[in-house]
C-alpha cells in the first residue's frame, strides 16, 4: 500500500506498519491459516494435557484437555455442523446483508450519500463516523455487521479507499467497544460479576450498573478524537488511492431517484413508527421481565439485528419499485440472492473461523493462560499506576484469547476485583480498567468471531487485501487506544472525577 516515499516520511512507524503487512500477506489464504491455528491448537493441547490452574470464580479446576484423541476426533467430527450453526457471526452477517446489500444495489446508499455525506463538509466525515461507531455498542454486536459495511460505502462515495472506511468503523465498534453515551446491555452484563466479586470483601457492598457512565461517555468523545488523528496520519497514507471499480457521482439526483427517496423516507416513517409503538406498553414484549426497554432479554435488544435488517430492507425495498429498478418479485428476491452471493468467501471463512475457537474451548488453553496471568499479576505486589497499566495490559492480551467480555470477567473480577479493594480502589474502578482492557484489542485479535467477517468482505472491495493489509489498518488503533485511553483515565482519576453515579475511583 505504501511506497518508498511514504516509509521515508512518516518513519519508523510506517516500516514496523509495512512489515506487519509484507508478514501477514505472504502468509497462506485466510481460510488456511485458520486450518493451521487448528492444527497448531490439538498439537498444543496434546503436549500441554494435564496442566491445571483453579478458577477463582468458581473455585473449580481448569485444565488443558487434549484434543489428539479418539474420542475428542470423533467430537470434532459430530460438533462440526453444530460449530458452524453455533457461529453468531455467520448468520447475523449473513441477515443484515439482506438489508445492507439492497441498500447498496438498488442505489438507495448513492442516493443518499449525494443528498447528505457528500454535501457535508469532508472534515466531518471521519469523526461522525467513529462516533456512531464507538456508539454502536449500545445496539449490542449490531455495530460490527453494519459499520463496516457503511464505513466502506460512505468512502467510496467520497472517492476515498473503501478499505479505509471498513477499518475505520471497525476500529470504533470494536476498540471503543465499551464507551458510549447511554448505560446498555454491557453494563449489566460486567456489573452482574462486579458486585458479587466486591461482596468477597464487603458483604454490603452495592453496585451499581450506571458506575462507569460519565467517564465512558467522555471515553466515547475521547476516542473519536484519537481515532480521527489516527486515520488521517497512519492509516489514510497507508491504503491509499483505491483501485477498484471506484463509483464516482454527481451531487444531483434524478426525478425518479427524488422520488424514490420520499418514498424510501415515508416507509422508513411507517416501519419506525410501528416499531415504537411496540415498544410502548408498560408489559410490552419488546422490554425484558423488568421493563426494561434496553434490557438484554427483551424482544428489542434480543432482535435488534432483524430489527437492523429491516431498517434497510424496508426503504431499500420500497425505493427499488419507485425508482423502476424492480418490477416485479423476481427482480427483489434476484436482489437478494446477488447480496448474498457476494458473501460466499466469507461464508467459507466463517466455517473453519468456527472450528477453530470451538477446538480453543474445548481444550480450555485460553482460559488456562488468562487465569495463569491473572494470578502472576495478583502475586507480584504493585500498587498505584503501574499496578493500573499493568492490568489493563494483561486484559489486553488475555482478550486475544478470550474474545468474550463477560467470560474474561467471570474469572479476573474475583481475582482483581478484592485484590483492587485491599488497595483502597472502589470496585467500579478496577471494573472501568478491565473495560478499557478488554476494547483496546478488539480490532487486532482472530479469535473475535467479526474479525473473519471483515476478512471476507474486504475481499469485495480488494481481491488482494490479506490479513496483513488489515491487520496494519487496525494495528496503529489499538496502539493510540492504549496509550491515550490509559493516559485518559490516569488522568481522569488524578482530577478526582467520579467515573458514574455510585462510581468513585477510592474506597469511602
């Protein structure tokens, strides 16, 4: 991606960028590489069979099984339909796709992309674009399936690399994971194992699930700031100009695309005015047992990614007959068909990505290694800013293991949760360190099921972008997100600020 004169200018950083690249590249397809990780995963489960450590969340042991005998081969032959079915991504993508893939093929996204991203000022672009991404997170997992996806389209309607706008709304969803503006089903999830953790120590203790709220809203502002810095200084000079088919477009829109915008706007009015409506009553299915509109059982937040899907089926619909570009049925469900079709490499990616982190649970060596950090960390007897760093950056590298936030959780809460207490530090601290620990490599780790999402649909816009060309896009985001994001909260706490309501960083 870049050439001799770039290296030169921006230094050292773009040659570490360009040989994580040439690296990543020269290895084999995707698809093989993750045939080889499984490979590399039973040899390791075999020479490492035995080995235990106790669980502090549970007080049972965990202990590294192999994967290298006959019965565990015929487990991995009968679980294999049941991995793939049990892979969220692969279907979750495979449903927005019906939507995001109409909204790109009958023109709707051109159209209006004309009428409001490229009349806006480009300087705003980059930003808005990370914020609604670091914000994405309130919808659940939704963010990783669509931002991409609009990332890539909104470049390409700016003429810009669309490989920079997948990277983009990439690195906010999944490096920003935990800020947002609104308290969501993240908060619920983490405070249902701080609490109990802090309880080992002060059976009185009350948390409380808004505790982080004002520090990970300003986290969200923060972090589009950084981020924004970092596209236009690392990343947008990396990729590049685009060599693709690149659609270029006038500002000005056709008759018929006027009109198949209203009627496009008129039945997104009806599908959100249905929507809310549902969500009105007090015993609404759309809410959880609580009524709680946002809780993570309800029908609102549980189906939020045929909800999602809908948001673009339905105009995208709707603006293909006003416009003349269906006539019929056939022309819809031929739309339909060419939207997923075009997610066949992922699709094959998303079988053997399955099979891999089934293999890495089942032989239990990831949790086997964050639990072992856990406890080195625990015993080496820091206190103060480099205890803080030091924790953050294990949950840092225990989240290249271990993608799930609760599951990490559920074993480093009551280890460090008691720990961070005996040192004078409220629980909703240590539970704000893991969360900017357990985001910052997102972006950067295999074993997030939507990182082989993005995988396979860069591939759609370039045949040639590996796991390397990826890999140094997203690289140079998590390292801005840990220095700045731990800058952030060393600073935060040095001013005494609360991190939420009932959140403070000391003990009382």
């Amino acid at each position: 991606m870049s050439n001799q004169a770039e290296t030169k200018k921006l230094g050292m950083m773009t040659r570490f960028l360009n040989a994580v690249e040439r690296v990543g590249n020269k290895m084999c397809d995707p698809v093989t590489l993750f045939v080889c990780i499984c490979v590399i995963i039973v040899v390791a489960s075999a020479i490492f069979s035995g080995a235990t450590v106790q669980n502090p969340a549970t007080g049972e042991d965990i202990t590294i099984t192999s994967l290298a005998t006959f019965d565990n081969f015929v487990w991995m032959l009968s679980s294999f339909t049941s991995n793939v079915a049990n892979f969220p991504t692969l279907i979750l993508g495979l449903v927005v796709v019906l939507g995001v893939g109409l909204f790109e093929s009958t023109g709707l996204a051109s159209a209006l992309m004309r009428v409001s991203v490229m009349k806006a000022p480009k300087a705003l672009i980059v930003p808005l674009l990370l914020l609604i991404s670091v914000n994405s997170n309130i919808a659940g997992d939704a963010g990783f399936l669509v931002m991409p996806m609009i990332g890539a389209l909104v470049f390409m309607s700016i003429g810009e690399n669309p490989i920079a706008g997948m990277a983009l709304c990439y690195a906010g969803v999944a490096g920003g994971f935990s800020a947002n503006f609104l308290v969501g089903s993240t908060d619920a999830l983490l405070i249902g194992y701080t609490g109990p953790a802090a309880q080992i120590i002060d059976p009185n203790y009350q948390a409380n699930i808004m505790c982080n709220w004002y520090f990970m809203a300003a986290s969200a502002v923060f972090l589009t700031f950084v981020g924004t810095v970092v596209h236009h200084f690392f990343v947008k000079p990396r990729v590049g100009a685009y060599h693709g088919e690149l659609e270029q477009h006038s500002t000005t829109l056709t008759p018929e695309e006027s009109k198949g915008l209203k009627v496009a706007g008129i039945a997104l009015l009806v599908l959100v005015a249905v929507l809310v409506a549902a969500c009105i009553p007090a015993d609404s299915p759309m809410r959880d047992e609580t009524g709680d509109l946002l809780g993570y059982s309800g029908g609102l937040i549980s189906g939020i990614v045929p909800i999602i899907m809908l948001v673009f089926f339905v105009p995208s619909v709707a603006y293909g007959f006003a416009t003349g570009k269906y006539k019929n049925d056939k022309d819809l469900v031929k739309g339909l068909t060419s939207a997923v079709g075009s997610m066949s490499g992922y699709v094959t990616f998303c079988i053997v990505a399955a099979q891999m982190i089934a293999y890495f649970n089942k032989s239990n060596i990831g949790s086997f290694i964050a639990i072992s950090g856990a406890n080195f960390l625990s015993s080496i007897g820091l206190t103060g800013i480099p205890l803080m760093v030091l924790f953050i950056l294990l949950v840092c590298l225990v989240n290249l293991l271990v993608a799930s936030a609760s599951a990490k959780w559920a074993f480093l809460a009551p280890v460090f949760v008691p720990m961070f207490m005996l040192l004078g530090y409220d629980p909703s601290f240590t539970q704000v360190l893991y969360r900017i620990g357990d985001s910052i490599t997102n972006p950067i780790t295999p074993m997030f099921a939507y990182f082989a999402m993005l995988v396979g649909t860069a591939e759609k816009y370039d045949k040639k972008a590996g796991i390397g060309s990826l890999m140094s896009c997203l690289l140079p985001y998590s390292l801005a997100f840990f220095v700045m994001w731990t800058f952030f909260i060393i600073v935060w706490i040095t001013l005494g600020i609360p991190l939420g309501p009932g959140g403070a960083v000391y003990l009382a």
